[in-house]
C-alpha cells in the first residue's frame, strides 16, 4: 500500500505538466512551521510564476479540507 500512495504522490500529469509532491510536502511543512501563505512558500521554493496556479489548485484540491 505505501508503493502505490509514493507513486501515485510522486508525479501527477495534468495538462501536461507534472506536479512534484515532494515540493508540495516540503512547502506544506513550511506554512505549518514558519505560518506563511501558500505565496511565501511558492516564493521561498522557487516555483516558476507560469506553474504557480497548477500548483495552488493542486495544494487546494488535496491538502486543505473544505
């Protein structure tokens, strides 16, 4: 069960663009720890601007509860 969850957390296709999870992990951790905005995080991260709303959606569709 791990091996599915880490290759199914691993990449994420979506308008041929892939998501990289360990980023959105490493991310989450830090507005939990330092309580910056998912902006900060994307900033401290070095996320490309032209990658930013794929990886916002994706941070709103599976790790915040609504």
């Amino acid at each position: 069960m791990t091996t599915t969850f880490a290759n199914d957390c691993t990449t994420d296709l979506q308008n041929d663009n892939i998501i990289d999870y360990t980023l959105i992990r490493h991310m989450l951790r830090s507005i939990g720890n330092n309580h910056w905005s998912v902006s900060k995080a994307m900033d401290e991260y070095d996320v490309p601007t032209e990658q930013r709303d794929m990886y916002m959606e994706t941070i709103a569709d599976k790790f915040f509860v609504s």
